[in-house]
C-alpha cells in the first residue's frame, strides 16, 4: 500500500514538473523571440522597412558598418558616446544618492523623517515626465539648455531626484543588525566609517541592484533628453537617434539600421550585469546577517 502511494505521488509529480517546464519553455520562446527576431533584422540584407517575407532572405554586417561610418544624417557614435558619458556619470551620482539617503532613513533618527519618506512615496506616484516642462525652464534659466551644458543637464536631471528612491536599499539596510554599528561606534568609527567600510562590504546584493537600475535609466530614457536637446543634434542620445531612424523620411532607408543600432544599445547593459552578477552572487552568499 505504501509502495503504491509514493509510486502515485512521485507520478503526480513528474507530470506535475513536465506541465510547468512545458509552460515555462512557452514563455521562453515567446520572450526570447522578439529578441532573436530583432538580432536576426540587423543583419538583414534586403534593405526597407515593408518586405514581404517574414524573415531575412540574406544576411549582411553592412547594417552595422553603417552606423559608424554614414554620419551625413544621423551620427550614431557621438550618439553612443553622448549616451554613455551621461549614463555612467548619472549612475555614479545615483548611487551615491540612493545609498546615502538610505542608509541615513534606516539607521539615523531624526526630526521629519516619517514625513520626509511618506513625502517621498507620495511624489514616487507620479511619473517623472510631469515636470519636464518646469525642469526644463530651470535649467534654462541656469543656462544649462544650450551648447556642451545640455550633457550636465541630463546628468542633473537624471541623479538629482536620485535620493527618492530609496526604498528598497533601505530595506536591505535595515535587515543589517544595528548591532554591528554599535559597535563600531565603541571601537571610535564615524558614521562615514560605519557607511563605506562595514555596512557597504554586506550590502553588495542591493548595490548591484542601484547601480544597475541608474545606468539602466539613463541609457534608455528618451523624453528628458528629446525635451532638454531639441534640435541639438550633436548632444541626441541613442534613444533620440533610434527614434529618428524610424521617422517617415528614414525609416525605409534606416530600418535594418535600426535594429543593429537596438542590439548594440543591448550590449552595455548585458556587459555590465554580467560583471556585476558576481558580486552580487559572492553578497548574498557571504554577508552575514541576523
């Protein structure tokens, strides 16, 4: 009677996995196809947007050798390296804003501070986008919306409501034991000590998270930097220049283009997770938590 039950029950289970590997091999390729279908058009060679077969009938680099070397119309590389330069300075600043206000909110007690992050939750309800029009006033005024400036512009605007998000840092932050800043606190550490030598070290999961997602931003955002460049072709950032591609007047020209340009934004972000996954794997194996 035994031996029947767990032969039953070890069949159920086996059905049971084959039904949800099935499910999540369906997702899989519904995910993934997008992607490989876009890889697969940037190396396309019939050239135009409306062709009559589904896939590529011929395969071609030149897509790629275009966007480096055809700048008459839209320069990609100083596209890439505008978008670049902005993204990585963006991220630095970021992370330095969401690990410092988290760290203070979750081990600092201070005057408004319930208010200040119920303040905070608040305006993280409402999209960015809803105060283009006054940023953007402000950083004229400051003569920030013209020339070279337009990069520190983007920069500003993309670190400086940085410290708002917040939540999730200090999250992991208080999952530290405050016992440990104590102390280090009795040993004669400063805060700042505290912060860069002992809570950071155990905190490398969730800055792994914060670096990813302010570069990631950035890098992709494409209303700040279409409202703040304007017509400054010489500062677009690669989401403007692959809009552009897609125009009525480009994209039957630009398309295939289009999508090597899409695969070549990928790799950044790829790159930059795949060297930080390690760190975050070595933190969530070696911090030592209570």
């Amino acid at each position: 009677m035994a031996a029947t039950k767990q032969k039953s029950a070890k069949r159920k289970r086996a059905i049971n996995n084959t039904i949800v590997h099935i499910v999540l091999a369906i997702l899989a390729v519904i995910w993934v196809f997008p992607i490989a279908w876009v890889v697969l058009t940037s190396f396309r060679a019939e050239k135009g947007s409306y062709v009559s077969t589904f896939l590529p009938q011929g395969y071609t680099i030149a897509n790629y050798v275009r966007l480096f070397t055809d700048t008459t119309i839209l320069n990609f590389p100083k596209m890439f390296g505008n978008t670049l330069l902005i993204a990585i300075c963006s991220c630095i600043l970021s992370t330095f804003y969401v690990l410092s206000v988290s760290y203070c909110l979750s081990r600092l007690r201070f005057k408004m501070r319930k208010p200040y992050m119920n303040m905070a939750m608040i305006l993280g309800l409402f999209p960015g986008f809803m105060c283009m029009v006054a940023v953007y006033f402000i950083l004229k005024a400051l003569g920030l919306s013209e020339g070279g400036l337009i990069r520190l512009a983007l920069i500003l605007c993309y670190s400086g409501g940085a410290g708002l998000g917040f939540q999730i840092a200090k999250g992991f932050f208080d999952t530290i034991p405050l016992a440990i800043d104590e102390a280090a606190l009795i040993d004669g550490c400063t805060r700042w000590q505290i912060f860069t030598k002992m809570t950071l070290p155990l905190s490398k999961p969730v800055i792994v998270y914060t670096v990813l997602t302010a570069f990631i931003g950035p890098w992709v955002d494409f209303i700040f930097a279409k409202v703040i460049c304007r017509a400054n072709a010489d500062y677009y950032t690669v989401a403007i220049g692959l809009w552009r591609m897609l125009e009525k007047e480009y994209i039957d020209s630009w398309y295939t283009c289009f999508a090597a340009g899409a695969v070549l934004v990928s790799i950044p972000i790829a790159a930059l997770f795949m060297f930080l996954q390690r760190y975050y794997v070595d933190g969530m194996s070696g911090a030592v938590k209570g």
